[in-house]
C-alpha cells in the first residue's frame, strides 16, 4: 500500500559517521540525512598541486 502524496520524490537516507578516539575508547558523532537521488549530481575533478619540496 503506497504512503504519501503520489507526487512525492523519492527520498532515501543515509548518514555520516565520525569515530573520535578519546579516553575510553572512539565516541561516534553521527549526522543522519536524507536526500533525493534523483536531484544529486557528482562532477569529479582532478587537482594537481605544483610546487617543489626544499630540503634544508
């Protein structure tokens, strides 16, 4: 049985998760989303950085 609104974009869900060490042991700091698939682009770039290391 569809919930919703017919018009409805399809959402999906995800997270980001961050394991910090502290003294006990890692604490995670969690982000939870969710986002459109079909709105999301991905453009992959190269970046070279130029320069020149001096040992001194």
């Amino acid at each position: 049985m569809p919930t919703g609104y017919s018009r409805s974009p399809k959402l999906l869900k995800g997270a980001f998760v961050k394991l910090s060490e502290v003294f006990l042991g890692p604490v995670p700091n969690i982000i939870v989303f969710q986002y459109n698939p079909e709105t999301i682009n991905c453009d992959l770039t190269l970046s070279i950085v130029s320069g020149k290391e001096t040992g001194e």
